[in-house]
C-alpha cells in the first residue's frame, strides 16, 4: 500500500514550465507518446517525475540522452539530480489504451480514445511533474486515423490525420485531455459580454446528434448566467463536451475540452427522466463553471481539493435555484447532504474537508469535499452578506488568477474585503464531524430565551472538537400562524450561548435553522401540533417542509422501536393535499416518506441499534395509512397533474409530475396497480413510464412491463441502466437479492461499463432492508462483485465499498457477516491500494464499536 501523505509535508517543486510539448501517434495498443518539457530552476533540488505503466524508450536532456546511471527510478517516481537552471526535458514513451480497463490516462471506449487525468491520471500517459501546483501552456500533436481529433484549448493545425491543439493558459497537468474518435457535433456558439464570438460543439457518437440539444441549451444558459452573477467570462475560441460511455465519474472540467459521462449529455422525453434532465443542466454548469473556479485558479495540492469542488458546487447550486425553483433545489441539496455526507460523517470514513493526510486521493472525491464544501461556503456567504461575498469573489479573481491556492488564501480573501476575523470559521474546513446542536426555551412574562449547546461526537483521529461558528437562522411564528419574528440570523461562537427576544404578546413557536443556514443536526422539545403548525404556515418553504419532516421521521421513529402510532402525520398531510396545487413540487417533497436509511441514522443517532426489517415494516404500515386516508384526494391530484401539452423538461412540468407520481404511489396500495399499469402503457415520457414501473416492481406486477421496457430499450445502453438499477431497488426485501443474482448473470450485465456496474449494485445496497439482510447475502453479494471488479477497475470498486461505512450502527450478527465478508477482501493479494485504504478504514471503525 502506498505511504501516507500528509499535508504537512508539502514542499514547492523546484522548477517551473515554461511550456509544454506533446505528441501522440495514437494506436490502440502500442500508442506513442513524444514529449518536450521545458524547466527553468526556482528553487535548489533534483528534478523528480511521475510515471505508472509507461514503457520509456527514450529519455533526454536539451537532445542529450541521460546517463541511467544518473536515473533513479522507484514508487513510479523518476529522480534526475544535478541539472542546469533551465532545460528541456525529453521523454518517449508507448502506452497501450486498449489495456487500460482503470480507466485512468488514456484508454479507449468503445473504440474512442479519450483521457482521464484528475486526480493522478496523467502519470500514466508520460512522465511529468503530476501535480496541481506545477502548471503550464500546452502545445498538443496529435497522429492519429480517427475523424475527430480534440485537446484542450484553440485548434491551430486541423488536417488528415493530424491536429495541433495549443492551449495558452497555464494549467496543471490534471486538465489535460484528448479525445480521438468517430464523433458528430452538435454546434452552436455565444457570444461573449466583450463581443467574442466562441464556437459551442457537443461531441456525440453518430445516431445520438437527436440526444444532445438539452445538454447545448445548458451550456448556453451557464455561460450567461456567469457573466451575469460572477462576471466571469470565458476565454478561449472554442468550447468542447464529448460524450463518453465509459466514465468513472460524471465529468470532468479539462480547459475548453470537458469529458462527459454520456449519461449526463443525452437525453430525450422518451428516454430521460425530469432527474436526469436537472443533473445534465447542473453538471454542465458545474464543468463550466470549473473554468474559473478550478482551472484559472486552481489547488495548489489535493488536500485543498474542496477549494474548487465545494466552490464550484455552491455556484452550480445557485445556478440550478436561479434556473428552477430555489426552495426545491434547497430542499433537494439538503437531503443529499443528510443522505450521504452526514452519512460519511458518522462512520468510519469521516474526515474534514480539507483533510490533513490520504493513502489514495481517489477515495477523497466525497460528500464532504463536495456537498459539505458547498456547505461551508454558504454559511460564509450568509455570514458575509450578499455584498460582502461579491466583493471577496470579485477579490479572489484578481489576486489570484493563474495561481495554484490553499484554504488560507481563500479565507484570507474574505477578511480582506470584509474586514471580518475568520480564524474560528476555519474549523469548518479543518475538523471533521457534523455538529449536534441542543435548542432549549425559557418562555416568561413575553421574553424568549434559546439556549444552544453545540457538541461534535469523536472522529477517527480526532477526538476534540472545538466550538465552529454557527449561523442559525431563525424565525418565530406565533399561535394564530402569523410571522412575529422574519428571519433572524444568531451567529454561534461558544460552545453553549443563549438569545435573547422581549415584548411578545404569546408565545411563539420557533422556526428553527431555515434555509439550513448550518449543516448540522437539531434536537429540541416541539410537540406535533407544533411542528403541523409550522408545516402550514411557516414562511420559509425549508423550514415548512423540515417541520413535516421531523413530525414523519419522528412517528416513523417510534413504530420501528414498536411504539404505538398517531395520527398526527396523517392529518397534517391532509392540509399539504387541499394547497397542492399552489405548489406541486413541494407537496410532492412533503408527501415522500423519510428514507429507509434516514431512520435507520436517526435511530442510531439516539443511540438505538436500528432493525432493518422493523423499520420497512414501520414505513410501509404508515405509507398504506396515508394512502387510505386520502385516497379521494390523491385521485382528484392525480388526474389534475395529468399532462396538459407536449412534455418540456422545464420546472413547471418536472413539479407537476413529481405531484403526480407521488399520487400514483399512493393510489397503486389501493388499486393494485391498474393505474400504474395503464400510466406505463401510455405515458409519453420516461419520467412517468419509469416511475409507474417502479410502482409495478415494488407490487410484484412487473413481468410483463419489464418485457415490454426491455424491448423497446435494449439498444439504448443508458436508459437500460435503468432498467436494470429499478429492479433491485424496488423488489420486496426478501426478493431484491435473488433479483440482484439473476441480473448480474444476464449477457448484458457488462460489469466493465461504470454505468451499468454502479446501476444494478447501486440499486441493490439503496435497498436498505434487502442490503441488510439478516442472513448476509445482499453483504456476500456486494463482496463478490467487489473482489471481481477491483483488479478491473479500482476507482469504482473503492467507491462502491462505502456501502458498507455504516455497519457498526446495526447488530452484532450483522457486523460480524460484514466483518468477514471485509476480511475476505482484505485478504486477497495484489488487492488495490484504492480498495485496501477503504476497506481497511472501515474494519477500523468495526473495531473500535466493539
């Protein structure tokens, strides 16, 4: 395994790159790859550079080969002491693509050359300095058959057989990119708040031209949205996306050439849901918006990673609230982060933001770095203020452009415009864990008081936690549903601080964290006639629907510990009905049920060993009591929210149908399926076909829908991702796993193919009662694919193995049944490093709970 790295021992390189030159004469299995690399000395030490998988054929000095004497070669690193000041560096090496199955540097898909370089992918195309912080203009030649020859930056020499790419803006290595292969464009262009004209092209495979509009309106709609709310615009003569079949993640922001996962690019009615529809415009956006936040100014190291994701992500965040409704997307954004980064906090896996120390900085790619990043960001906006924030942005861009930056440079940006002293703010970047934080109230003779203690639970190798700076945002509603209080926003410094309210004529109920101003969890006494109040008048549309939330998840709570159940959600769900249609997409958010998995968390976090099969028992006996109490209204909406014109992936429509979906789960535990049936065979649009075969799975009615589905889709790789993703997520517990089994020895389960490896295993651990079976074969299940995939592909098997980060909250049978089945893979040799860092960090964690 790797040695530990440690941000602590980050030393500057010594040299600086004046330019970068290379050559790829492109072959499947023997490609070759020339390059020049021009140095000049900023610092005494040797010349040091990455490289895995190469097979050098020649290495110089300004012409002069290099005496291998001189040569140290060892941990993929090449050390050549005693060089002048300045000098060019040159290498020739062969790769071979077609063997490249990590998917990792250069490799092919589907007979396409494309490349992946972040985070140290670029090592195994050539050697080279492989890091953030060493950055320089590139000059690419390409050689190559193939039709279509892309890099990154502005095309200068297009013939036969032949492209040179150069790209003017200094960037580290972890941006290159190239893409060589029978491509068709989709094109347009923009024209930029200057005057520059720049030309837009979505590279697809021929046949998917018809898929790839949306994707091009995205791509349009962010760029102008950041010349309009950043002031940023974009800099080069050209903008490429290309659609890639075999990704390992969803895409990636190269300078001018981004590489797309194609299920983030194509997209139709008849075959994307109003999901992927909202992840294409996001994850465009997010790339894009990369060219600033990531590429202009990037990481000096990846330990500053969350520097440009968590940035980036709240900027894409903003853009998806501006593009659609605001208090969705924030509703959405928060149950993403409870769903998996609170997750990721509470377990073995846990670590700061910015962590001080990795084994493989692939497994780093998290929800804290990512969602929690974007967290962190928000709460100093809302700290800041609006203006403050625009000010530190608009400072950032200026005093760093073309720099490789840290966490200080970043905080230190904001003191600078705003004059505030950020140091404790800090912590939110350098210590892990979700802060608990305890309201308390003393109510007397009109006065208010809230008493907050906050308190952050040990992590793995830090077990003190100082107080953060917490922005609570609050309100206070008073008895009759009028607002007494508009949101107030008390900034937390000490480890327990009260607040103050006089001259209140009763006394309020308090509308607690809204907006989520802070990512932490709440416990405070409120009773369910509070908390229905709160869901009918609060004016905060997240904290209306956190009130309905915690009034589901408390009842959910109670019957899985085998408490009697009330009524009270029920009823407060009859006044989300009789408004639905002021506001479909938040009444379909108010009527899904906490997760599974949530109650589980909630469970654990009071310090009760979750029952996976009381709790589906508990979710399914309340949704059946929902259904049947409101069965008139759920017809009434389901027939109201029915199409009125062409489909259009628009907000209005995607919140019409989400209400309508919602209604169609609850009617189909009444009607057994017929209209779930009758909605599959005419629904022109996969949102609805998909979601009424969800309905058809989960009644064990499937058989002939699924026929019917594969039939029509066989041929279209990614919407039969989905077909193969619903099963096991959506069959009965005691069915789910056998399901799983089938699938995966079907001719089709190409397991080499991210997409549709994560689809059917994703659908299957989503499954929260079926993963943990008593018996420990959804465990078994997941760790025979593991054990198969890793020697293929170890990014994706690492990442797959954080199902099993929450396993010390359940049972000690089934701690031991996933013990052992982490053992066996613990155990097998040459296992990957990527794989071996995870799995070793969560036997950890199963053995400091017993």
């Amino acid at each position: 395994m790797t040695a530990t790295q440690y941000l602590a021992d980050w030393r500057p390189y010594p040299f600086e790159i004046d330019e970068t030159r290379l050559e790829f004469h492109l072959h499947p299995t023997a490609t070759r790859v020339l390059s020049q690399i021009d140095f000049r000395r900023t610092a005494p030490g040797d010349l040091v550079l990455d490289g895995a998988g190469l097979r050098t054929l020649s290495l110089s000095v300004d012409g002069q080969p290099i005496d291998p004497a001189l040569i140290h070669e060892a941990d993929e690193r090449l050390t050549i002491p005693d060089l002048p000041d300045r000098f060019t560096f040159s290498a020739e090496v062969e790769i071979d693509p077609q063997a490249n199955t990590a998917l990792e540097g250069l490799y092919l898909s589907g007979g396409m050359f494309c490349t992946q370089c972040e985070a140290q992918g670029f090592r195994h195309i050539t050697w080279y300095p492989d890091r953030p912080d060493v950055m320089a203009p590139f000059r690419v030649t390409i050689h190559s058959d193939q039709p279509v020859l892309l890099s990154n930056g502005n095309p200068v020499e297009q013939a036969p057989g032949r492209a040179v790419w150069v790209d003017p803006w200094k960037k580290p290595a972890y941006l290159f990119a190239l893409v060589a292969g029978d491509l068709r464009a989709v094109s347009d262009h923009f024209t930029t708040m200057s005057g520059r004209d720049v030309a837009l092209n979505v590279w697809v495979r021929p046949g998917d031209e018809g898929r790839a509009g949306y994707a091009m309106e995205s791509l349009i709609r962010s760029m102008r949205w950041d010349e309009t709310a950043y002031g940023r615009e974009y800099d080069l003569d050209v903008f490429n996306i290309v659609a890639v079949d075999d990704f390992n993640m969803g895409a990636m922001e190269n300078k001018g050439l981004n590489i797309f996962n194609s299920k983030l690019v194509l997209a139709t009615a008849e075959t994307a849901t109003d999901g992927d529809y909202e992840r294409i415009e996001g994850v465009i956006g997010h790339e894009y918006f990369h060219n600033w936040t990531g590429n202009r100014i990037t990481c000096r190291d990846w330990f500053q990673l969350c520097l440009k994701e968590g940035l980036t992500v709240f900027r894409d965040q903003q853009f998806t609230s501006d593009m659609r409704s605001a208090a969705v997307k924030r509703i959405h954004d928060v149950q993403t982060l409870r769903a998996r980064q609170f997750r990721e906090d509470s377990g073995p896996l846990s670590h700061p933001p910015r962590p001080d120390h990795y084994q493989e900085i692939n497994n780093f790619y998290t929800a804290t770095v990512y969602e929690k990043g974007a967290e962190v960001i928000g709460m100093l906006k809302r700290l800041v203020g609006d203006d403050g924030y625009a000010k530190a942005l608009d400072l950032y861009f200026t005093r760093h452009d073309g720099q490789a930056c840290t966490i200080e440079d970043w905080i230190a940006v904001f003191q600078d415009a705003t004059g505030r002293d950020l140091t404790q703010f800090k912590r939110w970047y350098t210590d892990a864990g979700t802060p608990r934080l305890t309201m308390t109230e003393d109510w007397q003779d009109g006065t208010l008081v809230l008493n907050f203690r906050q308190d952050i639970a040990p992590t793995p190798g830090q077990s003190e936690k100082p107080p953060r700076v917490i922005p609570i945002a609050i309100g206070l509603i008073g008895p009759n549903g009028d607002e007494v209080l508009p949101t107030t926003v008390l900034e937390m410094t000490e480890a327990q601080q009260s607040f103050r309210f006089d001259g209140l004529g009763a006394r309020p109920v308090v509308s607690l964290l809204r907006g989520f101003s802070a990512p932490v969890t709440v416990t405070r006494e409120i009773t369910a006639n509070e908390q229905a109040l709160l869901l009918a008048h609060d004016s905060d549309a997240y904290a209306r629907w956190q009130a309905g939330h915690d009034l589901a998840l408390d009842e959910l709570t109670r019957r899985a510990t085998g408490a009697a159940g009330s009524r009270a959600l029920v009823q407060a769900l009859g006044g989300v009905l009789d408004d639905a249609e002021r506001d479909p997409a938040f009444a379909a958010l108010c009527l899904a049920l906490p997760g599974e998995e949530e109650i589980a968390t909630t469970l654990a976090a009071r310090g009760t060993p979750p029952d996976p099969d009381a709790i589906h028992a508990a979710r399914h006996a309340l949704l059946s009591e929902i259904a049947e109490a409101h069965q008139t209204a759920f017809a009434r909406l389901y027939e109201a929210m029915a199409p009125q014109g062409p489909y259009r992936p628009d907000a209005e429509g995607a919140a019409r149908r989400s209400l309508r979906l919602a209604c169609l789960a609850n009617l189909s535990r009444r009607d057994g399926g017929a209209r779930a049936e009758a909605l599959f065979a005419s629904a022109g649009n996969m949102t609805e076909r998909q979601g009424a075969l969800e309905q058809l799975i989960a009644l064990g009615r499937d058989a002939q829908a699924l026929a019917d589905f594969e039939a029509e889709f066989r041929d279209n790789r990614l919407v039969m991702d989905k077909w193969f993703m619903v099963q096991p997520l959506r069959a009965a517990p005691d069915q789910a796993v056998a399901r799983a089994r089938a699938l995966a020895q079907r001719p089709d389960f190409d397991w080499k193919n991210p997409n549709r490896f994560r689809s059917l295993i994703s659908g299957l651990t989503a499954n929260h009662a079926a993963f943990h079976a008593a018996d420990g074969s959804g465990y078994d299940f997941l760790a025979d694919w593991l054990i198969r995939l890793d020697p293929v592909n170890p990014q994706t098997t690492a990442r797959m193995c954080s199902a099993f980060e929450t396993i010390s909250r359940y049972d000690a049978t089934r701690q031991a049944r996933a013990k052992a089945v982490l053992a066996r893979i613990a155990a097998l040799p040459g296992l990957s490093r990527n794989t071996a860092e995870m799995v070793t960090r969560i036997l950890a964690g199963l053995n400091r709970a017993e």
